[in-house]
C-alpha cells in the first residue's frame, strides 16, 4: 500500500518517476487511453480553502477514470468531532483513494493507517508535497535538470511549502536558501533530519544574489489568520520584488504556489512579469498528481 503523506517519506528514485510520467501525462492529456484508476470512487476530505489543489485533483482523478467524492470536513462527521481513526475505518470500507487537505501531519497519517485505502497529503500545516513535485517538474520543464542549481525561497520559511522543499533540496541535490526572519526560519529539528543543502538566513540579498529561481509563499498560511498583524509586520522586505530579481541570475524563474497577495509576499510588477511561469506552476499541479495518481496505485 502506497500513501503520499511526506516527501520525507518518498524516495529519490519515486520522485525521479513520478516527474518523468508527469512529462507524459502532460504531453498526452486529452488522447490518454490510460485509467489507472476505471471504476474507482476517491474521497477528496478538505478542511481548508483550495482552488488548485481541489480543482486539479478532481480534474485528474475523474481523466484517470475514477469518481471524485468532494468532502468538506465541516460538512461531514468529522467536522463535528467524529474521530479521524473512525472517518477513516468508514470511508476505507466504501472508497478505493483519499486525498485529504488538513491541520495536523498527524491526522493524515491516521488517516492512512487505519483507512487502508492510499492517502495523499493535499496540504497539512507541516507539508505540501504536491505543490513541491508540481514546482519541480515546472523548473525542469522550463530550465532543465535541479540538480546543482539554487533555489532561493523568500518568505515564511517556518510553513509547509519551504519545509516540503527541504526535504526535496536534500534529496534532489540542489542548493535551497531560505530568506527569512529568524522566527520564521525552518525548525533546526527538520534541517537536521533532512541534511542537503540549505542555507537559512536574514539576508535576503545575500540568497537571491545568482539564484537560479526565487520563489514565494503567502506570509499568512491557512490557519494562522490570528498572527497576521505580527506576521505582516516582522515579515515586510522579505519580498519578491524587481530589485531582487536583478539579484538572481540573468533568466531566473520566479515563482509563486499561489494564491498571491500583491504588495506582500511579491510586489504586482514581479508577479505580472513572471505570470506565464507562475500559471504553468499552477496548471502542472493537474499533470503531476495524475502521475502521483498513477505510481500509487502502481
Ligand atoms: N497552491 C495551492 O495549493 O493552492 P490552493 O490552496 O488553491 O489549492
Ligand atoms: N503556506 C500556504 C500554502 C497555500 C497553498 C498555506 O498553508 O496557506
């Protein structure tokens, strides 16, 4: 049984692969004979916003042949204090898949523990590694293999999106920078468990300068909506901005997992000048987890 919940928990060679079918899926889309997943109905559990994530998984799981069943937690059981060990015994029984959008790491792996049924991690407060292969297969696409090249994330360095790149710096083999104040650096817990290659510091200028890419996240991630004065307010200058771009290499990407917040995490200039890359970003979501689809139920 294979279950997405970490990248930490996903070897090199899987993500080798799922990033080379993600090339297929893509140039395919549209003329694919293949439904690796005919006859199948896939519960898609979702106790946060998504656009792109829900979108892109409801698009790919119904191209691959199966029946996507939209829950939005607050709307379920589980919404009114029904256990996830429970939900999870229930819907293991009915469903064939989950793909499921939460706070805590710790309940997505309940989730696939007792459930049975393959669980992808659609976004936890500790992780997203869908948007981190998503991220990768879009580099590679449009500048070629990551490997020895620096990736400079700027911005809440302590959320999920930078810690997913963590774990994929240390296996990919790529430099990673992450910008930020010192609050919202990763833990020193996750840095030393990952190894790789990243550097975190408070000198924004110092990451971006010959980066290969410079890529954001919003300051204020779901859930941490209470903190938004403070992290308005300790996070200002750590932003993607045209003075930062001419920092980078000569070419760089820019890119951003959306949604954007302009004049924050990215002034509106950089983001319009960078658009084309930033919406294939959000597009590739749909071809890279059919190939997540694709290797789970292999
Ligand atoms: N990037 C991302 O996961 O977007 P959504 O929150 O819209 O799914
Ligand atoms: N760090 C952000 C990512 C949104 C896709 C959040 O958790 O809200």
């Amino acid at each position: 049984m294979k279950h997405l919940l970490s990248l930490e928990k996903l070897s090199r060679d899987e993500m080798v692969a799922i990033l080379r079918s993600a090339g297929s899926f893509k140039q395919q889309r549209g003329r694919d004979p293949r439904k690796p997943l005919a006859g199948q109905t896939w519960a898609m559990i979702f106790a946060k916003s998504s656009t792109r994530t829900r979108v892109s998984f409801e698009v790919g799981i119904s191209e691959l042949g199966a029946r996507p069943m939209f829950l939005s937690a607050a709307e379920i059981q589980l919404g009114r204090g029904e256990p996830i060990k429970d939900t999870a015994r229930v819907l293991g029984r009915m469903v064939h898949g989950a793909v499921i959008r939460t706070y805590g790491q710790k309940d997505v792996e309940e989730f696939a523990e007792f459930s049975g049924i393959p669980t992808i991690n659609a976004l936890t407060d500790e992780e997203h590694p869908c948007q981190i292969l998503t991220d990768i297969f879009t580099f590679e696409e449009l500048s070629g293999p990551i490997q020895g090249k620096v990736v400079t994330f700027v911005g809440d360095g302590a959320c999920n999106v930078p810690a997913s790149w963590v774990w994929a710096a240390a296996k990919l083999g790529f430099e990673l920078r992450i910008a930020a104040p010192k609050p919202y650096q990763p833990s020193a817990d996750l840095l030393q468990r990952a190894g790789g290659r990243v550097v975190c510091t408070e000198d924004i200028k110092a990451a971006a300068a010959g980066a290969d890419v410079l890529y954001t996240d919003v300051w204020v991630s779901m859930g941490k909506e209470a903190e938004s004065a403070q992290r308005l307010q300790t996070l200002t200058g750590y932003q993607i901005n045209q003075a930062l771009v001419k920092l980078a290499k000569p070419g760089a990407l820019v890119m951003h997992c959306l949604p954007a917040y302009r004049g924050k995490e990215i002034d509106e200039e950089t983001f319009e000048a960078n658009a084309a890359t930033i919406f294939t970003e959000a597009e590739n979501r749909l071809h890279v987890q059919k190939a997540i689809l694709n290797w789970i139920v292999g």
